[in-house]
C-alpha cells in the first residue's frame, strides 16, 4: 500500500490504491514533470496483471544543476517530499480532499546504475527470484549487480563483486535479454522465461528458501514471489548440475583477482600472527625503542618495504580492480618472504638480529637524548609558525 512513507507527516491522510485508469494519467503528468528537471526518466515495467497499484517509481539520472528537494517538490506540485540517500518519496494530492499518491523516485548515479535499476524495479518481484536462483549458488544479487554472497577473509572484510552489467548476469543465468526487453503480458510468460535458465533448479531453489530464514518475513508478503515458489514445486524440470561460484569466478574473469586477494589476505594474516611487537619483546627480552630496531632490521633483511607486483605468479599491474581499496592488494617484499616461513623460523631470525644488533652497539638507546632532541624539534617549529 502507498503511503507508507508519510505515516509520521501525513498521519490523517488517505493514500488510496489507484486503479489502472488514474495511475496511468498520474505516471504520464509526473513523468512529463521530472523531464523537466532530470535528464533520464523511466518508469520501471510493473508486474503483469495488476488491478490497482499503491504507488508510483521513477529511476531519473542526470539532474538540472542546482536541483534540490524543495525544486523538485515544486516541480511536481507535491504537498510533501521526504528525501533520504537516493530516495525522494513524494506526497501529489489527487483530486479528493486530503488524498494523495505516493512517488517515489530512485535516483541513478550515472546511467549504467540508472539501466541496472530499472530492470532491478521492473516486473514486481521478478529480481527477488533471480535473487534466489543466484542464492542457490552462493550468490547474491542486487541493484548492484552479482557477487559472492560470503565476503572475502580480507581484513577488513571484502565484498567481492563478479559483474554489474544486466546482460551479462542473464547470460550467466542462461536467460535471454532481448525476450526480457519484449515484455511479458503475463505471470506466467515471466514463470515460463524463468524455468528456461540453467539455474531453475526447483529442488535447489525450494531447499534453498526454507533454509534461508534472513527476510523471511518480506518474502512472505510478497505475493508473486510465494507463486513463484508453488510454480517451482508444480513444474519438476531436469535437475542440471549447477554451476559453483568458483566457475562464475571464472566466467566473469575474476580468477586472477580473486586468488591475488585471497593470497595477500592470507599472507598477512599469518605475518600478523607470527611476527608483532609483543612476540619480539617475549623473544628477545628487549623492550621499547630497541624492539622497533629489531623489527625493522628484520624486515630489511627480507627485502625491506618495496611493493609487491606479482604474488601467487599474478602480476597485481594486469589487475582491475574496480574500487577495491589498495591495500588488499598491497603486500611488502618483507611480507612475502615472512608468509613463507614458520613462527619458528621467524623467531630463528629475530634472535640472530637481536644478538648481532646487540654485539654492535645497536640496541643503546640514549632516552635523554632523543628526548632532548623532539623538545629541540618542537622548539624549531613554534618558531618557524611565529
């Protein structure tokens, strides 16, 4: 039901369901409105067969400059607009005192989330059932596009996205685009295309759902979804062995990338675990400025602080790493040779730095004199801001 938004601002106020006739004129005079003040403007494809609807959405791209929600409020002749990330939620009076339409409109940061949204918002809960096919696998998709539905163990932990182009996830799904793009007249056109995907496992599918108890509840009130669900039980199919997330690693061309996160993840987890300021201070028995002596010493002698361009035989330059944060793909020289050793051998080589540091002279630290020497340091910048 519409009207959800404006429980707390329009408490008093009536959000009927509106029948074909009144929403098509409300869609045509809000779009031809946004047009106005955004460049790209749709109206997701609504579910086949629907008797009424509660509200109406927009997927708009690309703003007038300077547009913000009280223009846009004007724009559309709304009473109240309520605005929060990349939903603006409008209230339109309709032609009854104190009644309103709902309107929402999603807001696409360039044209390609703009395409993604779109399909995502069209066809009622046609992308909740993709979402459960890609679950099947281990998978998970949504206005994003695909990913592996487990984060990566990388520290922190990672989203690992395999496409955000729609047609090549159907692709992937064994679905055809261009049947998608030529519509469906009804439910059961959407539930026939569906079964043709080397993803329409029923059993799968059915197992996977009562197992998966996270948004229970929003599934079961989705209607079409829970239709889906009693088509899957009614149309057994051939169960064809179904692909594994490693192979959409593979089919999407994530390989590389993959096991290059995988390997640095790993290698500093372990050089995290054999190798910290305490393990050097229990070792060694020294404590304060002489265990950072220790510990660069030994990273010097494993090939100091220089950047990594091949780990696992993968050259992390021929990566695309598409906004995943440089330092899940960053590993020191020191780092990798340390992933390759015990804790044992760590503390081998700990101890012979520490005697030799030692036996040189190196391990004295003048506590005065540093000292003296930061208040000298402070001393040389107040002077230098006066």
């Amino acid at each position: 039901m519409g009207g959800n938004a404006f429980k707390a601002t329009l408490p008093d106020a009536s959000f009927p369901r509106m029948r074909p006739a009144l929403y098509n004129e409300l869609k045509q005079r809000v779009a031809a409105s946004l047009q106005t003040v955004y460049t790209s403007v749709a109206v997701p494809h609504e579910a086949p067969g629907k008797l009424d609807f509660g509200d109406i959405d927009f997927v708009v791209c690309h703003p007038r400059d300077g547009l913000n929600p009280e223009m846009l409020r004007v724009a559309l002749g709304a009473q109240h607009i309520i605005a929060i990330g990349n939903v603006s939620n409008l209230a339109i009076p309709l032609r009854d005192k104190d009644s309103f339409c709902q309107v929402d409109i999603h807001v696409c940061d360039d044209i390609d989330d703009w395409q993604r949204t779109f399909f995502f918002l069209s066809y009622g809960d046609l992308s909740m059932i993709l979402g459960l096919m890609a679950r099947a696998l281990d998978l998970s998709l949504g206005r994003h596009g695909l990913k592996l539905a487990r984060p990566l163990p990388t520290s922190p932990q990672l989203a690992f996205m395999l496409s955000s182009s729609v047609p090549n996830i159907l692709d992937f799904f064994g679905l055809s685009m261009d049947r998608w793009q030529q519509g469906f007249s009804s439910e059961a056109d959407i539930f026939s295309w569906l079964s043709t995907s080397r993803l329409y496992n029923p059993a799968k599918l059915l197992r996977c759902e009562a197992t998966n108890t996270s948004g229970s509840r929003t599934r079961d009130a989705r209607p079409m979804y829970q239709r889906f669900l009693v088509y899957a039980q009614r149309h057994e199919a051939p169960c064809p062995q179904l692909p594994s997330a490693l192979e959409a690693i593979n089919v999407f061309g994530k390989r590389s990338l993959h096991d290059a996160l995988l390997h640095v993840a790993a290698a500093k987890k372990h050089v995290q675990s054999v190798f910290t300021g305490k393990l050097v201070q229990a070792w060694t028995g020294v404590s304060g400025m002489p265990v950072r002596f220790v510990m660069d010493e030994t990273k010097r002698r494993l090939g100091g602080e220089g950047i990594m361009h091949t780990v696992a035989g993968i050259s992390i330059d021929t990566l695309q790493p598409e906004g995943i944060p440089a330092m899940h793909l960053t590993l020191r020289v020191w780092e990798s040779a340390m992933a390759e050793m015990s804790a044992d051998q760590v503390k081998t080589l700990v101890m012979e730095v520490k005697l030799e540091l030692e036996a040189e002279g190196k391990l004295d630290f003048d506590w005065r004199a540093a000292k003296q020497k930061r208040a000298s340091q402070r001393s040389s910048d107040t002077q230098g801001l006066a």
